[in-house]
C-alpha cells in the first residue's frame, strides 16, 4: 500500500521523543508522559495518533498554540469532580494528571469524575481510559476536537470525530478497551483513499451541498477551505442508517468535554481572555473512573468479564468470517509484536521525525 | 399506513394501566410509576415502548416472569454507588428507585451511580436520564436486553438492543435528550416493514447464514426460532460502515447493566438461585446523574446548552433538508401535541387493551 516502512524499536523513539520535547521546553516528567502517550497509540497500532504528529506539537509549541509551562488550574473541586484550566499547554500532561485525580476519587468514593478545558489534542482517548484498569477500576475518557463532521441533515462540519474510550479489566482475557471516533472514519482515512484514488464508501462523508460522496480528495479540500461537507457520524448520513444517533454521540462527548468544562464547543467558538483575545486553544476533555467494587466484588466481575469475551469469541461466525473481535484485542496483540519486532514508521514520518532532530539538535539514531 | 387510530386522552389512559397493574397485585404507588413510564412513551412518539406492552407486563405477572411484590435489597453501597437487586419485580419501579438514589448521591456528592440486577424490562432509557433534570444534573440510563443483535464477523444474536440514554438541561432550549438503541434498528421496525412487505435497507439485518438480508419476515421467523441472524449494531454489518462500533456500544452496555450488577449478560446466562434454579428473569440496568455545578455554574452551563443548540439548529442545510434537530426535540413537541389532542392507539393495541380490562374487571371507557 505505502512504499517501504522505517522499522524502529521502542525504547529509542521514546528517547527521540522525549528529548524533542525537552528542547521545546516542556519539563521531563512531562515529555516522558507526552511521549508515552504517542508511543502507546504506534505500539497499538494506532499510527494517525503516534509519533506521526510530533510536527504538530513541535509547531503547536513554536506558534504559542500550545503553551509549554502553562498555568494549570483545579477551578471547581468536589469530593468526586474536578474542572481543571489547562492553560493552553500540551493535552496529553494535563489529562493524565486528570484521570490520576479521577482515579484517585474512585478509590477513595467509589467514582471519580474530571473535566479539562483550554486544553489541546490529547492522543488517543484509549490511553487515558485505560489507566483505570491496574486499580481495578472502569475508565472513560473523551474529547472533543477539530471540526471535520457533520450534524444529520446539515451541511457544514459542526462537530469534532469527537471520540469516546471505556475500558474495563478482565481476568484471563486482556481489558475491554472500547476506543471510537463517533463519527464513522477520521479524517486519515480519506487521505488514505486519496492517495490511493480509491472512491469513498457511501456513508463516509458529503461534499460541499451536503450530499454523500465517494470523492476523498474534494472532501479533503472542502474541509480545507471551509467550503461545505465533511465527515458523517456513525450512522451515515440522513436518517435510513441511524446517522443521527453517532451525530447523538458527538453531541454527548461535546456536552461532557467542553460544556460542562467550559471550553469551546461545536464549531469550537475560542473563549477569550479579559482583554477579549481569544485563548490559544481551548478544546475539552473529559475523564471518569469507577472502581469496579463499589458494585460488585472484583474477582465475581473479571470472571463474568472473561466469560462475556469467550462467549462472544467462541459464538458461531457469519459466512466467510473467522474470528469474532473484542474490542482492543487486535491492539494489544499489535503491541506485543511491535515491543518485540518494533515499530513501522512510514517512510515520510520516519523523514520528518529527522527534520525535526537537525531543527532541534537531538540525534535521530532510532 | 395503519388502519385508523384509537385516539385516547392521557388522564384516562393513565388510570386504566394503574388500575390493571392494581389487579395485577402491584402496589399503588410502584402501579402509578410503571404506568408514568409507559405512558411518557407514549406521548414523546415512542409507541413500541408505551402501553402497546401493557399485555406482556400481565403474562410477565402472571406467569410468575415478573413478581409482584418482590424481595428488593441494595446489596452493595458506598457513598456514590450502590447495586441493588431487583428480586425478579417488574422493571420500572427499581429503576425510578435507583435512579432518584443516584440523584441523591450526585446532590450529596457530585455524582452518583446504582447499577440494577434480576430485573426485567423497564421501558424507555430516557425516562430514568430525565428524572434528572429538574435537580439541574445530567442522567444517564442504559440497560440490557433481550438478545437480538449479531457482533461483529457473528452469526447469532449475543447481544441486547442494549440502549443508552443521556440527559443534559438547557435554560430556554428544551433538554439534551439522547435515547438510543446500540442496534441500527429494534426489532418493531422489522415488523412495521413486514406488515408492509417492504425490504429491509441492507444494514439492518442479516439472515441464518450471517449475510445481511431484505427480508424482514426472514429475520422475524429466524429470530423466533433462533436459527441464527438478527439485527445488526449501528454501523451495519462487517467494517466497511464501522459496525464493530455499535457493537462496541452494545458490550459497554452490558458491562455497565449486567456484568457490574451480576445479571444476566451477552446471549442471557440466567443466574441460578442456590438451588439450581434459574431465576424468573435477570436483566440489569445502569443509572447515573452527575450535578452540573459539581463541574460549572449551571447558568453558564445552560446558556452553553442554548448556544450549543442554536448554532447546530442554525447550521445551513443539506441540499433538500428543511431543518437540523436536536435529541429529544422531536419528542418534547410530540409529547406536547399528544397531551392536548390525545394519543393515537394502533387498534389492535386498543382492541388487545379493552380485552384485558375485559379480563380484570376494568373499565376501558378512555
């Protein structure tokens, strides 16, 4: 499909990485958690959130987009909530921090609850969800984002992919690691049929009258210029297919991510400052944890967990399948294999993450 | 498309369904609940959950499906969440209980979260998310169900309907109210497209082989029968439409309702008493409410919502598209209409309605 991948192993690219970030600014504790966050989505194969958009974050940072020591405040407080300002610094320290305090609610009242605002991307939703799981706890996590999708019947972007990630442990089998863009593909897969002149499945997304379209690359640049359509909500568009319930879905993670927060929201009007300058970035997020026995003892709820996922597993497979998927399985196998063979980069990646070393001075020998 | 309606108005129908479930040996006040949740249905446009199922609750009370007066006990609480076991009792008095306990511990705490077992049926999600609202929070209600829906790459049914619904309050907007099925499609619609010898959209169903399907009345008998097929989850079949997703959802539903609460989950496990018998019915549910200014000022939060809604109503149109609609728009003017004009029975719903007043001495003069 893509010409020829960079093979790189884990341990050094973290290094790379964390060292980009440091020359950028950002404090090593910091850089370590950013990194590990991008790493995490390359090793689970999860490469549109991995090191292939350290450009972004190199450039975010330069721009005054993202802030490297912002000022990070807890703004309303409860026994199990919290809203925290993250000041327009990176998305990925202050989340982790926030589904920490999350997680430190449930253990101590059973759930625990935080929402961020003036924050930036964060990476994959699935990460910060997933930090529940050593306490024994059920973890959500979600965000809203750039505006790429739009509502039922409307005809502009309105919405972000704005994305939702529930995990949950298990015994035996690996975690339920639930981890969804809300509308039906992200905007990488239609770069993806772009490139390679393939028409788009109907129920991807509309051109600039609003109309479902096999055409990746004027969606692409209808998005670019602001011109009409966009990416549909899970469902597809109108109403045969259900489109307005993953238009539902975006609207929900809006809600809990930037209005509850008190960050942007829809098509991300930016809050200003009292000066009336609007705020490098604002969007939201949003982190929750539950600790599995305030419901119900662990070890009965992991064993109806393995249960649930062997039952699905071992059910009888439609014509033509082989295998019934949990969610999440197919990432955690891809990052045993990637931690041992390690991590394909394309080529183009694999070239821009060694611009942005000579830019900085930090070697790239991955 | 029906035959002629049975117009009844609200007051009216209401004592009829009190009186029969008073017959039928429920207390007063769990009748008047039961009867709240059926007939709201009803007048927000939701007939397949209204009083249409009036007669599978007296068989479910009859045969013993459903108790009348059931053991209910909270066997798990801490100060945000509780399980509570339902004892095999009819579905919507424990859940208007739990509901309103999390209400209280999210009034007390900032959130709160009671997951339900050995439940049955229990109308419609958004009733229990709504309950909510005028406490100024935010609701959520999922439950399991009946198994109808295929997993992904699957042949059988091994999963729930398993709908979710969210509530969120605006200030002159009408509330935020998100109720949907995990599936593209419930069952009821198979039948509207049966009786009308209509083929299904592809993306709906599939058949015993596991292939997606027009045939409605296929789906129904193999349904019936178990020969394998049913619906599909939001997305549709395979990953072309990203289906893993609904069913994704549908399995975070069953965790949340059935496997936090030990009730029965995926293809329905009943639970066995200690001595080896199943019980009478074991489905669970999940409520939660989270206080607005546990987060924000719920007048800031408010006058978000009716930003948020206005500009996604406001948004330019789809080619051919009159109007953007918000969750829950629909049904509130629906509901408005209905309490002024009345509600339009199917007749055979009417007919099946008179036949059991006709049974238990109940006077059917709505």
């Amino acid at each position: 499909m893509e010409s020829e991948s960079v093979l790189v192993m884990e341990e050094p690219l973290r290094e790379f990485c964390v060292q980009v970030f440091e020359k950028m600014g950002i404090p090593e504790d910091e850089a370590r958690i950013t990194t590990d966050v991008l790493v995490t989505a390359d090793l689970r194969g999860i490469d549109s959130h991995g090191v292939a958009r350290l450009r972004r974050y190199v450039n975010g940072l330069r721009s005054g987009m993202m802030v490297a020591h912002p000022d990070v405040q807890v703004v309303v407080e409860t026994p199990v909530t919290a809203t925290i300002d993250a000041g327009g610094g990176l998305g990925q320290p202050v989340s982790h921090r926030a589904m920490e305090m999350a997680i430190q609610k449930a253990l101590d009242y059973g759930a625990g609850f935080v929402t961020v605002r003036n924050s930036n991307h964060y990476g994959i939703a699935g990460y910060y969800a997933m930090m529940a799981l050593e306490h024994d706890c059920i973890g959500i996590s979600m965000t809203n984002a750039a505006v790429l999708v739009v509502p039922t019947f409307g005809r502009d972007a309105m919405l972000g992919t704005n994305p939702i990630a529930v995990a949950a442990p298990a015994g035996d089998e690996p975690p339920f690691v639930l981890d969804m863009a809300t509308s039906t593909v992200p905007r990488g897969k239609l770069e993806v049929y772009h490139r390679l002149e393939k028409p788009l499945p109907i129920g991807w997304a509309t051109d600039e009258t609003g109309m479902p379209t096999t055409d990746a690359g004027r969606v692409l640049e209808n998005l670019k210029t602001r011109a009409g359509g966009g990416l549909l909500p899970l469902g597809g568009a109108g109403e045969l297919l259900r489109g307005y319930k993953g238009y539902g879905l975006a609207v929900w993670v809006d809600i809990f991510s930037a209005l509850l927060s008190g960050a942007a929201y829809a098509n991300l009007v930016y809050p200003k400052d009292e000066a009336g300058n609007p705020l490098p970035s604002a969007i939201g997020h949003f982190f929750g944890a539950w600790r599995v026995d305030a419901f119900r003892p662990v070890d009965e709820f992991k064993a109806a967990m393995d249960d649930l996922q062997r039952r699905l597993k071992n059910a009888p497979k439609a014509e033509g399948a082989e295998r019934i998927y949990i969610h999440g399985e197919k990432e955690f196998e891809e990052a045993a294999r990637r931690t041992k063979e390690g991590i394909p980069l394309n080529p183009k990646v694999a070239a821009d993450l060694q611009a942005i070393g000579e830019e900085l001075g930090v070697d790239w020998s991955v």
